[in-house]
C-alpha cells in the first residue's frame, strides 16, 4: 500500500479526507483496490474515526465503494456509466458557456489563451502527459467557474472527479493524432470566447466533449477486453 504522510491530530479530520481524495484521483489507489481503515489510520497518525468519516464522505462522491461484508474499495467505473457521465458534464458546460461570454474580461480570455498555448506543446513521456491532461481539467474547471454559478461548478467537480478515475482505467495514452484534433477543438473553443459568441462556443464545446467521451469510452472498453 502507498506510504501516506502522517497528520497531526488536529487537522485529522477534514484533511484525511482530502488526502485519501488526492490519492484516489492522482493515482496514488488503483481503481478497484481496497482501502483498509485501520492500515490507513496507522499510517496517518489517526484514529480509525477520521478514516470511516471521510471513506463515507468519499463514498457520497462516489469515489470509492462500502460492500457489505466484503470491505471498502476504490470505485471502478463501467463505460456505459462514463458515457452517461459525460452527457451530463457537456449539459453542464454548455450551461456555463452561455453564462461566461457576459462575464468574459481581458484577463480572464488572457488566461484561457495561455493554458490553451501550454496544452499545445509536445507530448513525449508521461511527465508530459500529466501536465498536459492537468492544464485540459485547468480549462474546463475555468470556464465552468466562470459562470459564476457555484451549484453548477460543485456538481461540475464531483463530475470530474468520475471521470478522473476512468481515464485511470484507460490504459492508452493520447497519440499525434488525437492530440491534433484535441487542438483543433480547443482552437475553436478559445475563437468563440475572443469573438463573445455564445452559440459558436456551445457548438465548440458540445463537439469536443462528445468527441473526447467517445474516444474514453472507446479506450474503456478496449481496456477490459484487453484485461478478459
């Protein structure tokens, strides 16, 4: 099991949340593994309390599963379950969309230009592909929060967070070719907000989504016949 720092008694209780929430979504625990509440409570320096209290927030996010008599695991997504989620994240973005370019300043289109020029660079090892797919969730978080909507953006982030985990499950990392397309809807995405053209930016963003849904559907499955 991964070696987990050790936390003061104080903080115990929000922040063994936050790092069995990190560890879920940064790779730290693979999809399907189970999460032992005492093993987890002597790494950590706590009681078991703080543990079972964040696996059962954890739980609320859908981030790991409670079996009875069987223990608790880190949950694993089928890819039907991930296309419905990505139909309901591209409802959710496209909402955003026609709130934000009312709401679009200098700097904020300053700052999507520059995570979109840093998505454009070379991807040539896993570094790469990490900072490239942490920029990708930068900017869509961005544009969702910029709505100024906060129930939208917190159901936004519970949904990212499932498809963090599937794109764990997902063992083939993005080629040229996907790459290239990947900016080329981005491109078309950061024209509709320069130009503070709502619908072009819904079509942009509802094109990119469904396109990326199904290639990580695709992937998923690929993925567990690969494993049969």
């Amino acid at each position: 099991m991964k070696t987990l720092p050790r936390l003061a008694r104080s903080r115990a209780s929000d922040s063994v949340f936050d790092i069995l929430r990190e560890n879920i979504l940064g790779r730290g625990f693979r999809p399907g593994g189970r999460l032992d509440v005492r093993a987890l409570a002597d790494q950590l320096g706590v009681s078991a309390t703080p543990v079972k209290d964040a696996i059962t927030r954890l739980a609320a996010e859908g981030l790991v599963e409670i079996r009875p008599r069987s223990g608790t695991f880190v949950a694993e997504l089928a890819p039907d379950a991930v296309a419905e989620t990505f139909e309901i994240r591209r409802a959710l973005e496209c909402l955003a969309a026609e709130r934000v370019v009312s709401r679009l300043t200098p700097d904020l289109l300053a700052s999507f230009e520059a995570i979109i020029d840093a998505m454009e660079r070379p991807v040539s090892n896993e570094r790469d592909r990490v900072e490239h797919e942490r920029k990708n969730v930068e900017l869509h978080t961005r544009l969702v929060e910029a709505s100024n909507n906060r129930r939208l953006a917190e159901l936004y982030r519970n949904l990212n967070a499932h498809l963090t985990i599937a794109r764990i499950h997902s063992r083939r990392r993005p080629d040229e070719e996907r790459l290239e397309q990947e900016r080329r809807e981005h491109r078309a995405i950061l024209e509709a907000l320069a130009a503070r053209d709502a619908g072009a930016l819904v079509n942009a963003l509802d094109r990119h989504i469904r396109r990326a849904g199904s290639a990580l559907v695709g992937d998923l499955r690929e993925a567990r016949a690969g494993a049969a």
